[in-house]
C-alpha cells in the first residue's frame, strides 16, 4: 500500500543582520522626523551605539542607498534623501479634471482616514508611539501625515493622496488643525483605528 507524499515545509528565510539594521535606521529616520539633507549619527557611533560591527552598518548604509532613503558622501558621512515622488503614471485611471473641489477633498480625507486606520492597526506600538508622540514642537500636518503613511504602509492609499493633494492641498495651520491632528496622533498611538478615522473628518476644510 503506497504511502501518501509528506509535504515539507519551505525553508525559513533568515534575515540578514545588515537588513534588519536597515529598516530600524529607516524607522529611526521617520522616528526623527529627518529630512533631505539631514545627517545621519557617524558609522563608528551608529556601530557603537546598536552594538554591531561597522562593516555591518556599512552594508545597511548600502542597501538604504539603493533604495534612495541616504546618500553615502565620501568623507561627509550619510546624508538622508526624501522619499521619490509619486510617478505620474499613479492613479492615472481616475481623472480629476473637472470635479468640484468639495468633492475631492471629501475623497482626500477619506483617503486619510483609510490611512488613520491603518497606521492604528500597525502592530509595533512602540513605532507608533515613537512615530507620534507629543515631543513639545507644534505638531504639523506634512509630518504627521508623513509617519502616518509610514505606520500606515499601504502604498496605493498614498499614491492616490499624492493625487488629489493638489486640488486638496494640506490646510492652513490653525487651533482647530492641531487639535486634529493631536487627536488622530493619540488614536493611532492607543491603536483606535474607528477613532484615528473618525479625527480625519473634516480636517482639510
């Protein structure tokens, strides 16, 4: 009697340390709000600092220098990059051409909330938490919606807030901007997402 095949498991992927190290500078990046042009902390003291090698730093340096997040300068040490724009091509099948401006920036905010709602759900409370937090400087809508869409990792939501973002261009600073922006921060923090959605609404008017 033929025995039935035993399926066998696929091996287990390890991550490379230099991968990980990556994605925690990348996150750190996000973390300090750092910008196109900011320095990152020298090799010797990222090494120091996350108690690895400097060979391994390099490699991580490296592969964030692939994908256009640093800049490694000879002899200026690695240099932050802004994310690239959003390709012409994204959305292309929706025209916006024409619509009242009410409704897109009912559509926009929609789209925000979708990623409220998702960055809520982000299971590392602690990125969350560092991503967000109160840190005493006035809170802004271009970062806070920034470590949002970092939380949020859904790139399609984000390619279509690039979209409708110039017919629904960021509001003005305000009293009732921040508190906005302070409650959709506290929701995500706490992991609320009906909540982090819910503080979208109307924050583009």
């Amino acid at each position: 009697m033929a025995k039935n095949p035993v399926n066998r498991l696929s091996p287990v992927r390890r991550e490379r340390l230099y991968e990980s190290l990556a994605a925690h500078i990348s996150d750190f990046i996000e973390a300090q709000g750092l910008v196109g042009g900011d320095r990152l902390p020298p090799e010797r003291q990222l090494a120091q600092e996350l108690g690895v090698s400097r060979a391994t730093v390099s490699q991580a340096l490296a592969a964030l220098e692939t994908r256009g997040r640093v800049e490694v300068r000879h002899g200026v040490g690695a240099m932050v990059r802004d994310p690239a724009p959003a390709s012409p091509d994204a959305g292309s099948g929706v025209r916006l051409e024409g619509r009242p401006v009410r409704e897109v920036v009912v559509a926009r905010e929609a789209i925000l909330a979708g990623m409220a709602r998702s960055a809520a759900v982000n299971p590392q409370s602690s990125l969350r938490l560092a991503m967000l937090a109160d840190d005493g400087r006035p809170r802004s809508f271009e970062h806070t919606m920034r470590s949002i869409r970092k939380l949020a990792d859904a790139p399609l939501l984000a390619d279509l807030d690039d979209m409708m973002s110039e017919q629904a261009p960021a509001p003005q600073a305000s009293p009732d901007l921040l508190r906005a922006l302070d409650a959709v921060a506290e929701a995500i923090i706490a992991g609320d997402p009906t909540a982090a959605a819910v503080a979208c609404q109307g924050m583009l008017d």
